[in-house]
C-alpha cells in the first residue's frame, strides 16, 4: 500500500511517497547517482564505495524497513521519482533522526529539497517529536542549505566507520 503527499512548490506538485521494501533497488540507485556525482573531491572513491556498501547493502535497508520508526519517501513529481529520505522518528528523546536525503541532479533548483524538508517537520511533528537532527559532511555544500532552511550545527564530530575510513561531520539541529 502507497500512502502519497502532495506538497505545493512553486514549480510543480511535489508528490513524496512512502517507499516499501520492494523500493530498495529504486533507493539504491538514486543513492549512488547521488553519492557518485556529489562526493568525488569531498571523499575518495575508495571510501564512497566503502560507504555505499555499507550503508546500501539489500541487508542494510531490510533492517530499516523492519524498524517500525523508520521511513523512506520517494519524492518527486506526477513524472517521475527525484530522490529519496530516510528518517527515523524517536531515535532520541522527541527527536527524530534525517538519516539521508539524496536528490538526483535534475531535481536541483525545484524546490524537491525545502518541500521534504518541510514535509519531514510536520512527520516529526506529528509522531511527537520536538527536534529533528542531521549529520553533514564538513565540506559538503549541503550544510549551507541546511543553514538557510533553519538548521543550526550544536556539535562537531569525526566517527570511524570501519576500513581506516571516518566520517568528519557537522551535527545540525532543528526545534519544531
């Protein structure tokens, strides 16, 4: 069963669809066209690779789709699906974790990124919770659009994820 959102942009009608676990091969790839375009002078190919792996292995978003407090949407329009989220309401205390965004290149500039932004706070609103988190890479551009939609950093972080890689990242909040 598809639940479906319609959210109002200025460009078009931005439809955001609750993926389920037949949608995995679909989020696999918008996440690699994502990560494949976005992260080469940010991170090596050797760690994107690492990474996509890890965290887009078939048993990795299993393991997400059977955890009751985590969603996947797809967004885009009435054509065609434009990127993916991933978020997971109550992963602290009244906050609900964005794990992933990821837009494909011809969604920039529409507006997909502010409407499921704005479309995960009324989520998290709406499961009880009070604030949403967020990591971001330091030196991805990413984080200014973070800022611009509220976003502000509460804490910075380097976390080791296996392979000699680490992750150098800014911690971002938003109270609802």
């Amino acid at each position: 069963i598809y639940r479906t959102y319609l959210c109002v942009s200025s460009f078009f009608m931005m439809k955001n669809t609750k993926a389920t676990i037949e949608n995995i091969t679909l989020i696999k790839e918008i996440a690699e066209k994502s990560w494949r375009k976005h992260y080469p002078g940010i991170l090596s190919n050797e760690q994107i690779e690492y990474m996509l792996e890890q965290m887009y292995s078939e048993t990795e978003l299993q393991n997400h789709f059977e955890n009751p407090n985590y969603h996947y949407y797809l967004l885009g329009d009435e054509e065609k699906t434009l990127g993916i989220m991933g978020f997971e309401n109550h992963y602290q205390e009244k906050t609900t974790k964005l794990h992933r965004i990821y837009l494909l290149e011809e969604a920039k500039g529409k507006g997909v990124g502010k409407d499921a932004l704005q479309f995960l706070k009324e989520q998290a609103k709406n499961s009880g919770d009070e604030r949403i988190i967020l990591n971001v890479n330091k030196q991805n551009p990413s984080y200014y659009f973070y800022v611009s939609q509220g976003f502000k950093v509460y804490e910075e972080g380097v976390f080791e994820i296996g392979n000699g890689y680490v992750m150098d990242d800014y911690l971002m909040e938003y109270f609802l």
